[in-house]
C-alpha cells in the first residue's frame, strides 16, 4: 500500500491527484462478478466534532453474506471542495481497509473513478494507493452528460465527458427506478463493474456493499460522537 499524501492547499491536491492518475491501470477486465470477495466502504461524518468514520464490510460475492467488517475514526484533515474529496475520505477508509482481517477483493466506493473532472475520483484514488480493484458507485452523477436509461432493470447509457469520452454508466438496477452511476477505478474495466453492481443489487437500487458499509459507518459515527462527548479522542475499531 502507498503512503496517502497529506497535501497542504487545493494546489497541492490537484497536482497529487495529477500525479497518482499516471498510475492508475485501465487495461484490466477485473475479477469476474459474483465470484471471490467483494468490499463495500463508505463515510460519515460529525462536521461540528471534526469526526470523520469509514467503514469496510467484505462479502462474498456470491452468496451476499457479510465474511467480515471494521471501521475506523479518525479527524477531518482536509476542507470540502468539489473534486477533492477523495483526500478528507481516504486516510480513514485506508484505516478501514487495514483493519479487515480478510483480503477485500475488489473494492466499491460509494463515489466516482473515471466520472470525475480530473478523471481521478475517490474509486481511483483508493486503487491506486491500494493496488486493489476498485469501482465508483455514485448515487448521482458529477458533471457529466447522459441519456436516460431504459426503464428496465440492466439497462444503461454512457456518461459522456465534453470530448466524448465514456467514463461511466448510468445503470438501471431496478425496473422503473432512477439509475445509479457506474465509472472504473483502478484495475477493472466497464462492463465488469456494471456486472458487478447488477449482481450487489438483487433487491434494492444501490448495491448491498453501500447499503451495509452506510448503515455500519453510521452506527460507528454514533458511538464515536458519544465517546468523544463523554471522553475524549475517538479511535480506530475492528469489526467481526
């Protein structure tokens, strides 16, 4: 795993994310969908503490049930700003991450990859300071272009950037329900992680990956803002 660089102004994170997208690998298919394990992580935050929790909860990928969990409390670092928030997020998903006690197969974010301005979103930065294969998957689109999907479950429409590029999907997951937004991190290719959301989604729009991280990272938050008010310093937990 490489070492997170901490920047110091939005100057500095833009020329790390110029730096780090040279190395993120697109020429790899990925693992095949609905086999080995597959890694869910997502963040909440206390803004008025300062508290930032990630969470990473690993599941097989066949069978969806959970095979282990951790999370992680750490301090908001960084300010938000549009574009850059993969560097106030990834030092306590990374904390996550290295407290599971299984390999996290490839990894889904709650988040963007290739769909980002500077084509390096969240997905992109945790791959390649990981060397995992990781996929964004966004609940809403950043700033790109597309088309309505059909209203069928599986259907999709590229997300177009100005000069045409496709760097992403909107993927229907459920009939007649609004699409989620698929884009390549590192180490995957398209079709593969629109393969794998379809097969993280049986039941519901977002894949079971987020669904668990979200309600596991949002349950840390609430014991950490309660020891933090009544202690002191939050700190990093494992999960089972």
């Amino acid at each position: 795993m490489m070492t997170f660089p901490t920047p110091a102004d939005e100057a500095e994170a833009r020329a790390i994310q110029d730096e780090l997208r040279e190395l993120v690998v697109l020429d790899e298919a990925g693992p095949e969908a609905g086999t080995g394990l597959v890694t869910g992580v997502d963040v909440a935050y206390d803004d008025d503490r300062d508290i930032v929790v990630a969470a990473a909860v690993v599941l097989d990928a066949a069978t969806l049930a959970v095979v282990d969990e951790a999370t992680a409390v750490g301090r908001v670092a960084f300010p938000y700003v549009p574009g850059l928030l993969a560097f106030r997020e990834i030092p306590t998903v990374l904390a996550a991450l290295d407290a599971l006690t299984s390999d996290p197969g490839l990894v889904v974010c709650d988040g963007y990859g290739r769909a980002h301005p500077r084509r390096f979103g969240l997905a992109s930065h945790l791959g390649v300071l990981t060397g995992l294969p990781v996929i964004g998957v966004a609940k809403n689109p950043f700033t790109f272009s597309y088309e309505q999907p059909g209203t069928r479950r599986g259907e999709f429409t590229q997300l177009l950037a100005d000069d045409g590029e496709e760097v992403g999907r909107a993927l229907r997951t459920r009939d007649g329900v609004k699409p989620v937004f698929v884009s390549v991190g590192h180490r995957t290719g398209l079709d593969t992680a629109c393969a794998h959301t379809l097969r993280l989604a049986p039941d519901f729009r977002l894949p079971e990956t987020t669904r668990r991280a979200d309600t596991l990272c949002r349950r840390a938050l609430r014991e950490a803002v309660e020891a933090t008010d009544g202690a002191g310093d939050p700190e990093a937990t494992r999960g089972n």
